[in-house]
C-alpha cells in the first residue's frame, strides 16, 4: 500500500552546465585568450570590494561587492570590440544607499550590459531613469550570461578570488612559464641586488635577448621594500637589447613585497624600451606592461596619485586611484578605490596579447586542447516528469521522494588516456564507471533506476527502535588517468554533489512494561506507559508493519508457542492473540490496513504523528503476577505496493 504524498515544494530547474575544471588550468587559459583568466576583459576588476567617488567612463567594471559615494555619478563603455561580452558592470552584489541608487550606466540600454551573482540584487538607472525617483530599468543578467565568467570555467565571485591568485602565481613561476611557453617566445630573467641597486639610483639596467626574438620578457625584482627601488620618485629604467621590430610583452613580478606603495609624484615613470642597443624604442602601449604582485597585502595600499604604470594585478592587495594625469589601463586586486573621474584605455587597455595564443609560441606538452567536462543530474518521479540541473546545483532539484530516480549524465572531451569513477561513500572506495575513446572523449549515464532515497536503517536502543531515511546522499564523480586513491593519479576533473531526501522516520516500543492491575478483571495486567508508535512518512515510502511471535521477554526464552514467561496465548492486542502470524498488530486484516491509513492522515506536522496503542494487556490466573516486562520484535516491509 502507498502512503498519501505529503511533501510539496519542488522546485523545477532548466538544466545548466558548468566547465567545473577550466577554472584551474591556468596554463590554458593563458594560452588561449585569456591572459588574466577571467579578469581578462576588465579595465576594473575588484573580486571582492570596489568603490567610487566620481564618474569612471569608458570601462568593463567587474567587484564583489559595487558601492559608490558620488551622487549621481556614472559608469560608461564604449563597446567596439567583438572580442569582448557587451557587459558593462558585473557584480556579486550592490549597495543600497542613497549614492549608489543614483549611480548610472552611461548607455540608454537595458538590457545585456549588467549581470549580478546574487539572485537579489538591485537593478541599475540608465540614461532614460530619472536620478531621483525609484525608476530602475536595467535588471540584472545571470552571472552564467556572461561570457568572461562561462569561458574560464567560473561560477562565482569566490572563484574568481581564486582564479586570480592562480593567474598571478603562474606569472610568477619560472617553471609554469617555461612549460606553458617555448623557449624562443620566452626570456625570464632575476634581478640581482648590483641591478636593484642601479634602479635604485635612476640608471638604467640592460636585459639582453640572446637569440634576437624573444617576445615575452618576465623580470623577477626580488625587493621586500618599494625603497629599495626608488630614491626621490620611482623611475624603473630597463633596456631590452633584442633585434625585434615588434613590440614586446613585459611582466614585471614583485614576488617579495607584502606592503604597498604610493606613486604620488608626475616623474613616477615605468621607462621599457627595447630594440638594438644604438636604436632603442620606448613601450608607450602600457597594454603590454603588466605588473604583478602576488603577495600584497590589502592591509598597506598600493596608491596612484598621478602615473599609472600599466596593468596592475593585486589579487590580495588594495588599489587605490587618488588622481591621475594618465589614462587608466586595466587592474585587478580584491579591493578597488576611485576617488577621481577616471577615463580607461578601454579596449585599448586590455592586457592580453594575442601572441599568447599563437601555438608557434607555445612549450612543448603545454599546448593542449581544452578538456572540457559537461555535467548534469536528472529527477525523474513516478509520472515521468523530469527536472534537470548542474551537478553542483543538484539541491535545486528539490526533495527525492521514495521512488523517484536520479539519473546522472557526463560527458567530457579532449581528455585522453582517462577513466570516468564515481564515489558514494565521499570518496572512500571509487568505481571506474566509463573509459575515455582514443581521442579523449566520452560519456556516462547512469542506470535509469537508481533511487537514491530506498536507503533505509534501523537505530536500536533498549526502550524503542528507530528507523530513518538518510538526508542527503553524496555522489562523486573524478575524470582521472587512474583511480583517485592512487598516489599520482593526473586529476583533470573532479565533480560533487548532495542530493535531499524528504523525511522518513518510524519509531516502536522495544519493550512494554506491564504493572497495571485492571480494576473490573484481576486477572489482566496493563502497561505502566501506554506504548506509541511515531511515524512521519514525507518520503512517501510504502511499508508494512507487524509484530511477529518471536518476542523476547525478559523473563525466560520464548518458545515455539509462548513469547512471554507467562505462557502461550496470554500476551494480546485488541483482544487478539499476538501467536497469530497472519495478521498485523494482532488485527484482522481489514483492521490493520485502516491503521496503516489513519497513521499517514493528512496533514502531517512537522515532526510526524503519534499513535497511542492501547490494546495491549497481559492475562493472568495469579494475581501475584502483577508485574512483567514484554520485549517486542518489529517485521517491517517496505517497497512494495
């Protein structure tokens, strides 16, 4: 017999997908369009708090968290690449104050040039909005709406706080870099203190190109302190003696400083220039000059009060921007400062050099195709109705009921020599559920009736027993070379998620302690407590339940024919012999099928219902037997109709 369905609340989804492991490849990344991962495309990108006293035009802004402290001040883009997502502004969340809400986008469009994280968060005015009224018409885009967050593989402004930190470490790795480019497109070279010193002093120090076409040149300045750099005003001085004709690409890494700096003089100046040594050419386009501090800290600023050098990346530093007598290339730091109109480089101003996504430039192993991993989870209940989401969004699925089926679909390409495993025991032991094909690809689909909610336990005490239904079940699924519990196993992608379950619990007496004497019959004895069975069945499983002759008693093992020490056919319900192994509860059939009913009545509180059972009673010829304690033993079926 099925229980009535209680539970409501599905929430139906349109299915998603997310390319879960391109977050991390930052090799490929690089290599392939996105030099700054997904900060790439930004002029401003602030991953965690960013904030604006006056207009800033012709910028892609991107910040946790957007506030601004100018009334009525402006954001505007001038969209004239095809390159690039038409989104404007791009946050997780934006305040809500009086400045903010009078902030504008510099555009009379309204739709496709705002996306937000959060799924409340505040629309924006246009230039058709009145800036004193509560009209908004620019509605916030899904943050899955924007391509520079989809193409790298992130969901969320938390991945993007570790995504840039990533970016900003390859840059500053020797080895990632010599992997991930050739040896003809690549020169990474280490100051020594006798260089540090002659920038210290405004010289010029001299880097030279060995084979006359290294395009990308990286300087490590292994300096704890700004001053060990600069004397009166920063001026860094560098001379790339090199045969090309071509602009080159100059990273300047500051692995070493922890604590920020404040350019607040005109002559502050970043002075690259490269060519032969009698024919030098200076670097004007600051696109292709990207300075980079992995380890500066947000706690002592880094200030701009008149230069800017180029594009800054500061994933866990401050920015702030006081004034300035330059245009604004590109940044990105978890916190961002404005506190003056700014004009940006715009498109201009956008590190990211396309020679990075030339093969020819590319190291040997490194250039690799994208392994891309599509994952999806299904909920299909007992009509047929089937809602779809992200594997890590599977909770937007709702509550599986009893007997509704998950279904889980894979498909990846570009992975060769891998195997599909999968986990339910949070990755404890690992089953290979799908190879990869010569070329890399494959797919899963798992069994069509695999019920994740039919796993039922039984939790044993000595007054009662218990049993429930798991919350949620965790899956794991690992794209891997080998099984994930070997040691070197190469992990390309790794997929989990928690699947809910409706509730279920159903508890019954272990024992009944008879001590009663009835008033009117000497000879029967009944419970002291009234024994209750608790059931809440949200779950919709189907079950029977019976009381089965085998009772332990403590008093004396029972027999064939007894199930207490007081003998055979004196322990009843209802005035039924307990004995008869054909019916439930000691009832008539018709009997007990009523109380399975009235035990799932609808509705059903919260915390279930309880069922007092009263019909217990103990018969006895002595009247000195006026205690006795009956040990119960529970059959409970379940799955059948």
């Amino acid at each position: 017999m099925l229980m009535p369905l209680i539970f409501n609340g599905l929430l139906l989804s349109t299915s998603v997908t997310a390319d879960t492991a391109l977050k991390d490849n930052i090799p490929y990344l690089v290599t392939h369009g996105h030099a700054l991962g997904v900060a790439s495309n930004f002029n401003i990108f602030a991953t965690n708090n960013y904030m604006q006293s006056s207009s800033v035009s012709n910028v892609r802004l991107a910040a946790g968290y957007f506030q601004s402290k100018g009334w009525q001040q402006s954001i505007g883009w001038t969209k004239n690449d095809d390159r690039f997502d038409s989104h404007m502004l791009v946050v997780k969340k934006r305040a809500d104050d009086a400045n903010t809400n009078s902030t504008f986008l510099n555009t009379d469009q309204s739709s496709g040039i705002y996306a937000a994280e959060d799924s409340d968060a505040l629309p924006m005015k246009n230039t058709k909005d009145q800036p004193n009224d509560n009209s908004y018409s620019v509605k916030p885009d899904a943050l899955s709406d924007v391509s520079d967050f989809t193409d790298n593989g992130v969901t969320s402004f938390s991945d993007a706080t570790k995504q840039s930190q990533e970016v900003s470490d390859f840059y500053n790795s020797k080895d990632a870099l010599t992997k991930a480019f050739s040896a003809d497109f690549l020169n990474y070279t280490t100051l020594d203190q006798d260089q540090i010193k002659t920038l210290h002093d405004g010289k010029k120090i001299v880097i030279k190109d060995d084979n006359a076409k290294k395009k990308f040149l990286v300087i490590n300045i292994p300096i704890t302190n700004i001053d060990q750099l600069r004397l009166n005003t920063l001026s860094l001085n560098i001379e790339y003696q090199t045969k090309l004709t071509e602009t080159p690409i100059v990273v300047l890494n500051f692995p070493n400083l922890t604590n920020g700096f404040e350019l607040y003089s005109n002559d502050d100046a970043l002075n690259v220039t490269y060519g032969t040594a009698d024919n030098q050419t200076r670097i004007s386009d600051k696109q292709h000059l990207l300075l980079n501090f992995p380890s500066l800290d947000e706690t002592t600023p880094l200030a701009f009060d008149q230069q800017f050098l180029g594009t800054i990346m500061a994933p866990k530093g401050k920015i702030i921007i006081n004034s300035l007598n330059s245009v604004l290339t590109s940044m990105m730091a978890k916190d961002i400062e404005v506190h003056s109109s700014v004009n940006t480089a715009g498109p201009d101003g956008i590190f990211n050099p396309p020679d990075f996504a030339d093969p020819n430039n590319h190291g040997d192993g490194d250039d690799k195709p994208e392994s891309k991993v599509t994952a999806t989870v299904d909920r299909i209940d007992t009509t047929g109705q089937k809602s779809s989401a992200a594997l890590e969004d599977a909770k937007q699925l709702g509550y599986f009921m009893y007997k509704d089926k998950a279904v889980f679909n894979i498909e990846w390409s570009n992975a060769k020599n891998t195997q599909l495993y999968r986990s339910d025991d949070y990755g404890a032991t690992w089953e290979k559920v799908s190879n990869s094909s010569a070329d890399g690809s494959g797919s899963y689909s798992s069994i069509n009736d695999y019920r994740p909610a039919q796993r039922l336990s039984w939790n044993v005490s000595a007054d009662q027993k218990t049993l429930t239904a798991q919350a949620t079940k965790n899956i794991r699924f690992e794209l891997a070379t080998e099984s994930p519990n070997t040691d070197g196993a190469d992990k390309i992608w790794f997929g989990d998620t928690e699947l809910n379950m409706a509730k279920f619990s159903l508890t019954v007496p272990a024992t009944i302690n008879f001590s009663n004497l009835d008033a009117d019959d000497k000879g029967v004895i009944k419970p002291t407590i009234t024994p209750q069975i608790k059931v809440n069945n949200a779950l919709d499983v189907p079950f029977n339940l019976k009381l089965i002759v085998d009772a332990q008693s403590s008093g004396n093992s029972p027999t064939d024919s007894s199930n207490i020490f007081l003998g055979a056919r004196q322990f009843t319900f209802n005035n039924t012999d307990l004995n008869n192994l054909t019916s439930i509860f000691g009832m008539n059939q018709a009997s007990a099928d009523q109380f399975i009913k009235d035990m799932a009545t609808t509705p059903l509180e919260e915390a279930g219902k309880t069922y007092d059972l009263t019909g217990f009673q103990l018969n006895t010829n002595n009247q000195r037997f006026v205690a006795a304690t009956a040990g119960l033993k529970w059959q409970f079926d379940w799955g059948s109709e």
